[in-house]
C-alpha cells in the first residue's frame, strides 16, 4: 500500500478539479471529516483536504477547457521534462507542459488510451501527501483501459513499473510496483480491463475507510451517487464506487485483513 517516503514513479498527490468548490468542500467533509485550507489568497481557489491538520489530498476550481470534473493522481517524477517526453514519445499527451509551481515543478497528461494523470518533480522540499494508507486517506490508485498490456508498457517506459497478473472475478487484475525495492512492498495499485459501458479510460483513486457500508450512506445523505454499491472481494476487502456531487468518480476500501 502507499506510503509517504515518495521515490520515482509513486503516486505521491491527488487533487479534485470541480465545478463548484463549497459544494465540493461541503460534500467531503462531509463523508471523509475533511476540512478544506486554502493554499492563500494568490492560489486562485486551490487549497488542501486536511485530515487532522495534515494533508491528505487537494481541490481546485476545473479550468481546463472540455475537461470534466474528475480526481487526478500525480506521479513523483525525478525529471519533469524528460518524463514529458517520454510521454509523447510513447504515444501519449502532453496537455499542460512542465511549469514552475513554486519550487516545483508539474506537468498534466493523458495516456494513449485516455486516461488523464499528472506527474510532479519536487523542489527543494519533498513535499507530497502528508498521510496515506489509513482510514479516510488515499489508500490505491487504479488504471481502468481498454487494453491493460499496453498500458502497462506505456507507463513502464515512463517510471519502469513492474507489474504482476492476478486472477480475479472473471479478469485479469495486474497489480503495479514501483521498478525499485521489493515487489510486494513497493506495489501501489492495479490495472483492470475497462468493462463494457464503463466510463472510459481513467485512475480511480480507492479511500481507505473504516466501513464501506458507512460511506456509501454518507455519500447518499450528501447528495453523491452510488456506482457500486459496496461489496466484498476475496482477500482484498469490502469496496464500493462512487461519485460526488458534481460526478467526479472515486472508490473505498476496507481492506481485509484490516490495514495499520
């Protein structure tokens, strides 16, 4: 599962791009407890979900012209510029080219299949989410595309992932590692098949949570939409998919046996 000591590769931010921020603020707060910083008055509206007075993920107002209201996971990168090459030469998208952000530096992209991610270079802070991998924090992250053998090797050529083929209900489910350290220990999420009338290619990030059966009700209750209700999978968890107010996809874990 994913840590916080981020290295190449890593899923190391996530931030929402909405519509409609209050509404947004109030909706995860709501499911989650979070509480919304903002970033200053500078930052145009971005600012932090904080869980406990640390940072657990981002929103922001959607500005990006025919986007829609989605989560986006960002890849630690150590080289902003060669990673977007590397996108683009393999047959990727550069959408937004490598930009300052403070001592940082980002880049949005889109894969060849149409998922959309991001990748970040940090400066002279590590910087990165502050907690993961307990209740009501980023847990996982999930590549749903047409093709998952291509998509693998796409990425591969952008952060050497390794990936290993598991055999679930009625697919083929391969859990993704970053290309250094232990395979097992290092895994931070999966690629499955898209499934017929799914939502097209896309990351999925997965909450960790207490009881899944909980935040579906209190998805319900704040006017969020239930995709999946929750259901048990075989030595992974209880799990359900979902939506916020304005559609923007997401799912939630229980992992089974339970994680610390």
């Amino acid at each position: 599962m994913l840590g916080t000591d981020f290295s190449h590769g890593s899923p190391c931010w996530i931030d929402l791009g909405s519509p409609d921020t209050e509404r947004a603020t109030a909706f995860y707060g709501g499911v989650f407890g979070w509480r919304f910083v903002s970033a200053g008055p500078g930052a145009g509206g971005y600012g932090f979900f904080q869980k406990d007075g640390s940072t657990v993920a981002a929103l922001g107002r959607l500005t990006e012209e025919g986007a829609s209201t989605a989560w986006t996971v960002y890849f630690r990168t150590d080289d902003a510029q060669a990673t977007a090459e590397a996108v683009e030469h393999g047959g990727g998208t550069v959408r937004v080219a490598p930009m300052d952000m403070g001592d940082a530096r980002m880049a949005q992209c889109t894969d060849p299949q149409g998922a959309r991610f991001a990748v970040l270079q940090p400066g002279r802070t590590p910087g990165g989410l502050e907690r993961t991998s307990e209740d009501n924090t980023l847990l996982w992250v999930e590549l749903h595309v047409p093709d998952p053998v291509a998509g693998i090797g796409f990425y591969r050529g952008l952060f050497g992932w390794r990936s290993e083929e598991m055999q679930g209900p009625g697919m083929t489910y391969r859990v993704l590692s970053l290309r250094d350290g232990d395979q097992q220990a290092t895994s931070f999420g999966g690629v499955a098949p898209l499934q017929e009338g799914g939502h097209g290619a896309r990351w999925v990030p997965y909450f960790a949570v207490a009881d899944a059966d909980d935040v579906v009700r209190k998805t319900q209750e704040n006017g969020g939409s239930v995709l999946l209700p929750a259901a048990d999978v075989p030595d992974v968890g209880r799990i359900a998919w979902l939506a916020d107010t304005s559609g923007a996809v997401f799912a939630v874990l229980k992992p089974n046996p339970r994680q610390g």
